[in-house]
C-alpha cells in the first residue's frame, strides 16, 4: 500500500545558462516535496508511522531550507535538487526493511515540477 506525505521548505539560488536571463538571477522559491512511499499494511495496522516519515524528511529538508542552493549544488536545478532528495530519503529508509521510496515529486512555485522514482 502506498502512503504519502507533503513537505514544505524555501530556498534561494541562480542557475547556470538559463534559457530564461532572469533564472541566472538569485531569486527564491517555496518549493513543495511530495514523498510516497510503499509497503505491507503492517500488525500495528500502518504501512509507516506518519511521524517517522515526518520526522527523517524534515532531517532532510533541513539541510536545504532557507539557504542558498548554490553552496550546495554546482548547479541547483530542480532535477538535481529532487535527485538530492531522493537519495537522502532513500538512504534514510534503510532502517524501515518493509518500506520502500516509490517518488519524490518537488515543486518549484505553483505549476512546475520534477519528479524521481
């Protein structure tokens, strides 16, 4: 079964070559991550506790939010960033045996997003 939550974090950065000029500006986004996961209904009845998920995002999350992308990715595209999260989350699951990471979708502003999986 799969379970899902949603995540909120905002960040500054400036991109390299941008087909848009104004994208080569730093400028800052509220960006949106949406985690699913899957796996067995468990005994207790969950797939995951909801606040352990919580929890190992906002561990996550908080190497990102309100910072500046660039000092931490040579070019901080939302595919990279996604990419970024991705692997963390995944690294993070490692003690949940039962579960695993079916997507990260990230949000960058309203109307455009990546996804990995």
């Amino acid at each position: 079964m799969k379970l899902g939550r949603v995540f909120h974090f905002d960040a500054a950065h400036h991109l390299m070559d941008a087909r848009q000029k104004q994208c080569e500006e730093l400028h800052g986004h509220t960006y949106r991550v949406e985690v699913v996961v899957d796996g067995p209904v468990q005994d207790n009845g969950m797939v995951m506790d909801f606040a352990d998920l919580k929890k190992l995002a906002k561990e996550v999350l908080a190497e990102l939010d309100h910072k500046d992308l660039n000092k931490k990715f040579d070019n901080p595209t939302a595919e990279h960033i996604c990419r970024w999260i991705y692997n963390q989350l995944q690294s993070g699951l490692e003690p949940f045996d039962t579960v695993s990471l079916v997507s990260v979708r990230l949000w960058e502003g309203e109307g455009k997003w990546v996804e990995a999986a």
